[in-house]
C-alpha cells in the first residue's frame, strides 16, 4: 500500500532456508529509511528470523523495527527490550484463540497514526466498537500457552520428518531445529502435485495446505518457496503441516501411514518423471 502512494520499498534476500542477510539489512538503511519489517517465524517454511541481531542493527541505525509475530507468539522466545522492538503484531488463532483479533504492541516514544478515524476507541489507534469476547478468548489463550506445549511440538515435529524422509526423493523446506517454528513442517515431494496429496488425505481425515492460507484464494505459486530457490517441481509438488499443542506422537504414526500410501499411489499415476530421470 505504501509502495503505491509513493514510498520506496526494499525487500531483502533470503538464502535457500529463508534467512536475511544481515550485512545486506545494513546496507540497505540510509537517512531516509523509515522502519524495517520483519516476520519473526515464516508461515510458509517456519524460518525463525534472528530479531535480536536485526534489532541491533534498527536500533545502531535509528530506525523503527516492526516485527510480525503472529506464528511465533508464545512458541520462542520475545522479548521487546532485549530484541529492541518498537511495533509487534501479534493474533489469537494462532494459539488457539478466536479468529479475528489480534494486537499490536507500540513502543511509548514511536510515531505512529491511527489505522481506522473516528470515536477515538483504543487509546485513538483504531477507532470502532471493541471485539470484547475476542480480547477476553486471546487473553486466556495466552495464559494457559506454556514453552512446555512448544518443547512437545517440537519433539512431535522432529520425529514426523525423520519418518516423512523414509520416503523417497522428498525434500523439507526451510531450516531446522531450533531455527524452525516447532509447529511447522513443508515439504515437496518433487513429481505429485501437493493440491492432489492434500485432497486424497482429506478422505483420511487429514488436513495440510499447499503455501499459505493467506493466498488460498490465488492460483500464485509461492513465493516464499520460489524465494529460496525452490524449482516450479518443487513448489507444486508441496504442502505444509502444522502441529497443534493437542497432537500427539499417536497422530503422527496415523499421518505418516496414510501419507505413504498417498504418495506411493499418486507416484504409480503421476504423468511426471521420477526426480531422479
């Protein structure tokens, strides 16, 4: 939207597990640069983003650091002071909340207008008639959210690649271990199409997506994929798994039976080659 009004927008890089560069974020900053944008945890390919160094950098440089937290939220660590955040947007779905509200944390001291004009509502950020129920529902969300939940899905996530790479020519997208939300998972799976692999496993009671669900109503391929090199096989042949803090190792061992018979049966009618050829 700014970009259309006339404001000069630079993207960064991202190497092939979809991290910045940091000497690149330097370089780009100059007297007129107005605020850096960052997703903390990628939706897409979990990337988690090193916010602490970025913030230095903001912080070193005089400029606005916003960080979009909405996947990262109460799974790793933030710390507003410490990682020098001025702007943190953050939701409730995402941690089982109510769809539909979400917050953004503001610094005392930045700059900033209202997003919606009128009855003054939110301290006069936004004015409208306050989602009562919805801020309630976010709140208890966030309390009863504990690292002991991110730790299991962690552990879950990890033993569901080690079984999905028992499959043949398959290949995880973004980075790993610590680096990666520890509810994420996407995978390609190279010559079957990841939109015919996510509807076979709907009649298993399975549910993945293909990209984000921000862009389901586009037939776009990703970006985020085709941004740390992932081939046009590679995009359409993905799909990503989110862990819940209710899945249990017993889930995964169901996940994994049905997804090896999908892919098997999909690969013996794939008009595609074997990656391999």
């Amino acid at each position: 939207m700014l970009e259309k009004i006339g404001a000069k927008i630079t993207y960064l890089d991202v190497n092939n597990e979809g991290f910045i560069d940091l000497k690149q974020l330097e370089n780009s900053i100059n007297k007129e640069t107005l605020v850096v944008s960052i997703i903390h945890g990628n939706n897409e390919i979990g990337t988690i983003q090193d916010i602490e160094k970025i913030g230095k950098i903001c912080k070193k440089n005089g400029v606005y650091f916003h960080v979009d937290a909405c996947q990262s939220y109460t799974k790793t660590k933030i710390d507003v002071e410490t990682q020098s955040i001025d702007l943190l947007t953050l939701n409730a779905h995402k941690i089982h909340g109510p769809k539909g509200i979400g917050a953004l944390y503001i610094r005392k001291e930045t700059k900033i207008g209202p997003l919606l004009h009128g009855g003054g509502h939110e301290r006069g950020m936004r004015s409208g008639t306050e989602n009562v129920p919805g801020i309630i529902g976010f709140g208890e969300a966030v309390r009863i959210s504990s690292m002991k939940d991110a730790k299991n899905m962690e552990k879950i996530r990890d033993y569901a690649i080690k079984k999905i790479l028992e499959i043949p020519s398959v290949s995880i997208n973004g980075s790993g271990g610590k680096d990666r939300l520890c509810n994420n998972i996407n995978i390609s799976f190279r010559n079957i199409e990841g939109e015919a692999i996510g509807q076979y496993l709907e009649g298993y009671g399975i549910y993945v997506s293909t990209g984000s669900a921000c862009a389901s109503h586009t037939l776009k391929k990703s970006h985020v994929l085709r941004a740390i090199g992932v081939d046009d096989f590679g995009i359409n042949s993905s799909i990503r798994i989110s862990i819940s803090k209710f899945n249990k190792k017993e889930d995964i061992d169901y996940f994994i039976v049905v997804l090896k018979t999908v892919v098997e049966k999909l690969r013996r009618i794939s008009p595609f080659p074997e990656p391999n050829k």
